[in-house]
C-alpha cells in the first residue's frame, strides 16, 4: 500500500493567522505572567527585580484586594441578573409583530454601539447634582427635597454606576435573544396553542428550555466582561469615594496607570485570571451547556 505524502499547505496557510494570533494575545499574557513574578516599576528603576511570589502574598494579605473583589461580586452580579432580565423583556417585545418593529430594533442597538467613556459622559451628566434631569424629574414629583450628589453619595454612587452600565449592556441580551428566537421553530408554537397552553406557559415550558444555551453563553460572556469593565468606571467615578466602586479591573488599572507598579498589577490581573478561569469551568459544568435535555 503507498503511503500518502504529508501535506503542508493547509498549515502553511494558517501560519501568518498563528503567528498574528500569537503576537497580540499570547506574548502579552506570557508577559503579564512573567511581570507577576518581578518587582517592575519603570519609575524606581532601582528595586526592579526578581520578586518570587512576594506580589502574590502582598495580594492576599491586603484588605484593598477583598474590598474590591467585594465590589466586583456586587457588581457583575447585580449587571448580568439585571441585563438578563430587562434583555429577555426587550427581546420578547421585539419578537412580537408590530408597525416600526425594525426601527426600534434598530434603535435598542444604540446604547451598546457607544463607546463607554461617551455612556459614562452622558449619565455624569444626567447624574449631576445641580443641573441633572434625574435630579429634577425626582423634586418635581416630589420624591427628594434636596439634590442628590449621585456620584459623590457613598449610598448611591454603586447604584448609580450599576444604572449606567445596566443602560449599556441591557441591548447586548436583547439582540442576542432576539436572534435566537428567531430561530425557534413555529411549529412547536403552534402545537402549544393547539393544546391551549397560556403565553406564560409557551414561555416558560417551551421558550426557555430551548433558548438554555444562548442563556448561559450569553451571561457567561457578560460576566467576564463586567468582571473587566474599566472604561465607564474609570470615566464616571475613578474608584471612588472612598473606594466605594474600586471593582478588581479598577485595582489592576490604577496599579498600574497611577502608581506605575506594573509588577503588582500584574500579580493581580493573574489572580482575576484565575479566578474567571475557575468561575467559568464551574458554571458551565453546573449549566450543562451544549447537551439537550432528554
């Protein structure tokens, strides 16, 4: 029998995608992990070196690294339930058959395409204590008496910050489970009504069962991001007051813009690596995404 000749051309071919794939995301995180273990700030040049594992000890025997990783749990948390549940509705309206139903979908895209240094400069806006609309509209119906300084409040600047990215991301949902809806077929829908079931039935029983793995894609991917959110943060409030709205992503980005400690930030930007790494191999162990139900 003759030997079939191996042949290079397919992995010729995809060597230029390899090496490009290789050179903005593989060399950068190898070097994070190689920062992780030095002491390296370009500013004290005298103390760089070898650290060993001193920037992870720094890490967990510090009080700042579980205070924002308590503000991140809040966070993320609160975002993705919320984006989750306000998408479904969102999409659930847009699936229904209505006159202009593709210019409001069209238009329930508008938050997610603006960058969020833009989103965080227009709820600043809004949120401003003297001349802000939230202000206004709440001492016209008579709900504050005074003012509410809502970025500066230690009460409410993490709801504040939670409604602003909530307006950003809710589209995000939406769209995607507007998509996969579209892709249900009719037929089990019409076999439902058939047989007289309710609209919360059809939705609970059939809707959401079928749109399971979209479900958990989808907030998985949301989670991450939520968890790496920087820009809005860092545009509407900086961390503050009082480290109020510091999420980890916050931490890391200060570490390394304000202090220039870039051997720490890296040590931290490992664990919260780390620690979305462990978070995703468990929630999609415990969803089961990608088996069909029996």
């Amino acid at each position: 029998m003759k030997k079939e000749k191996f042949n290079f051309a397919p992995y010729i071919l995809i060597l230029p995608a390899c090496l490009l794939m290789g050179l903005i995301m593989i060399y950068p995180l190898g070097k994070v992990f190689y920062l992780s273990f030095q002491h390296y700030n370009p500013t004290k040049p005298f103390t760089n070196g070898f650290a060993g594992l001193d920037n992870f000890i720094t890490i967990f025997t510090k009080k700042e690294f579980y205070n924002a990783l308590g503000v991140s749990a809040k966070f993320v948390a609160c975002e993705v339930v919320l984006q989750l549940i306000f998408g479904m509705i969102v999409a659930l309206i847009l699936n229904q058959k209505f006159k202009g139903r593709g210019f409001f979908r069209a238009l329930t895209f508008i938050p997610w395409a603006l960058s969020g240094v833009l989103t965080a400069v227009l709820w600043s806006i809004m949120f401003n204590q003297h001349f802000g609309v939230l202000n206004d509209l709440l001492s016209k119906l008579g709900i504050i008496k005074e003012p509410i300084a809502w970025l500066a409040n230690t009460k409410f600047v993490l709801g504040s910050v939670i409604v602003a990215e909530l307006w950003r991301g809710i589209p995000f949902f939406a769209i995607s489970l507007l998509a996969a809806m579209q892709g249900l077929p009719d037929d089990i829908y019409e076999a439902a009504r058939v047989d007289g079931s309710t609209k919360f039935q059809t939705f609970r029983f059939i809707t959401l069962p079928m749109l399971k793995n979209t479900i958990v894609l989808t907030t998985l991917l949301r989670t991450i991001w939520e968890f790496n959110s920087v820009d809005l943060i860092y545009s509407l409030t900086g961390g503050g007051p009082v480290g109020k709205t510091t999420t980890l992503s916050m931490l890391i980005a200060n570490q390394a813009i304000k202090t220039s400690n870039y051997g720490y930030g890296s040590a931290l930007s490992v664990v919260s690596f780390a620690i979305l790494a462990v978070i995703a191999v468990i929630y999609m162990k415990l969803s089961g995404f990608g088996k069909e139900e029996a």
